[in-house]
C-alpha cells in the first residue's frame, strides 16, 4: 500500500530492514489459520454470531501486521505493529521486495497527522498523512461473501497463533473492485492489465470480528498474484511516535 510508493525506482543489496520491535509477549508474525474439528456447533447460530461480530463498532486495538505479496515477478514481505483506534489506522513497518533480481527496502511510519517514509539508509521523509489503509478493513469482504453466498460461511476454524482460539470462517470469490483496499495501486494495476475477473478470498475472523488473515489468490490466462495479510497479538491501542532517528 503506502509503503510500497517509497520503493519505487530504489533498489539495493543492503541487508533487509528488520521491522520495529515487537511489544513483549507478542510473537513476530502470525501462523496460517487451518480448519480443525471443533465441537459440532449450530450453524445458524454460528452465522448470526459472525453476523453481529462484523456489524458491532470496532474496538480500538493494537497488533502485529504481516503481509505477503507474491506474482510472477515480485515477492514482498511488510511487516510491524500497528495501532488502530478513532477509525485511524497508525503504526511502524518495515518491508523489502525482490522483483527481477533487484532487492528493495523501506520503512514506514504513519501517525495521525503525517506519514514518514525512509528507503534503506537514506533520510526519512515527513508528508502529509496518506489517505490510504496500512491493511484493509475486512469487514466490507466479510458483507460481500455474505450476500454474495451464505454458503461462504465454513463454520469455525483454529486460529494458529501464540494466543490460539477459534474464529469464523469465509471462503468465496469476488471482484477486484471488492479486494482493492487489500492491494496498492502497483497490484491493482497489474489486475487491471491482466482482467483478472475475480480473486478467491479465504477469510479468518477472531471470535470479536477482527481479522486474523485473509487471503487473496487472483489468476488469470497464466498470471497469479497471491497476497496474504495477517494479524495477531492483540493488545490495548497506543499512539504511534513519529520515528526517533529522525
């Protein structure tokens, strides 16, 4: 998303940026969420839970963000701890891509009033907040499956993180107008060239209606583009400082 700007035309060899700590506690990236035998459940009930979990206000919220973006010539991987209270998205990451043997790094801060980005070890750069998401709100995809099919609902599935449980599960297709929050404007414009008509979503909730990881898979005549983008360790929201190196 925003981040991905910064590295356009930078590339080096310099050792991947490692993304801002993690708080205590707190493991660095969540695992994938696998369906499991649970406990037979009512599925109605199920759907009704999952129904108000989406539709409830959000909860301010902090956790770790992974995301990991794949095609046929770029591999990218943004990572770091993001904050989320007031409708405002804020956080630290760091990210590093490959596409066509070139390596290329960035870090990106983004607090409430202004977004800093440094590409590898040059000077960070202080604009005007970006209006675009650190990740997508998921709960729009969650609706769209819904009306799409209510048999995109699959029932619980285990979540794989530190802190575990269960959470609601959605599987489907929908159009790329429906998954453009989940991309920045370099993905979108690749499935704009491609046509790609739809992208399958495989979509994880907690038990609260947060996400814990959706997934994305767009093909089309030959082209693939797979991303990722989960969270996990939930904790209380905190404001993100602008970067102490400045």
């Amino acid at each position: 998303m925003v981040l991905a700007a910064a590295l356009t035309g930078c590339s080096g060899s310099a050792p991947a940026p490692q993304p801002p700590p993690v708080p205590s506690g707190r493991s660095a990236a969540p695992g994938p969420a696998t369906a499991s035998a649970l406990e037979p459940a009512d599925p109605a009930q199920e759907l009704a839970q999952l129904r108000a979990a989406i539709e409830a206000p959000p909860q301010p919220f902090s956790a770790v963000l992974t995301v990991q973006f794949t095609d046929d010539t770029l591999t990218a991987r943004r990572q770091g701890v993001v904050n989320v209270a007031d409708g405002l998205q804020t956080g630290a990451l760091g990210l590093v891509s490959r596409e066509q043997g070139a390596e290329q790094q960035a870090y990106l801060t983004a607090t409430r009033d202004f977004t800093y980005t440094r590409v590898s070890d040059r000077a960070w750069v202080r604009s005007p907040r970006s209006p675009e998401p650190l990740f997508a709100d998921h709960r729009a995809m969650a609706r769209a499956l819904l009306q799409s099919d209510p048999a995109a609902f699959r029932g619980r599935a285990r979540i794989r993180t530190m802190r575990g449980g269960t959470g609601f599960h959605l599987v489907g297709r929908l159009p790329p107008a429906a998954v453009a929050d989940a991309f920045d404007a370099t993905a979108r414009e690749r499935l704009a060239r491609h046509r790609i008509p739809d992208c399958e979503a495989d979509l994880l909730l907690d038990a609260d209606g947060r996400l814990s990881e959706l997934t994305l898979t767009c093909e089309a005549e030959g082209y693939r583009l797979r991303s990722t983008t989960g969270l996990a360790e939930f904790g209380p929201a905190a404001e993100t400082p602008p970067p102490d190196d400045l």
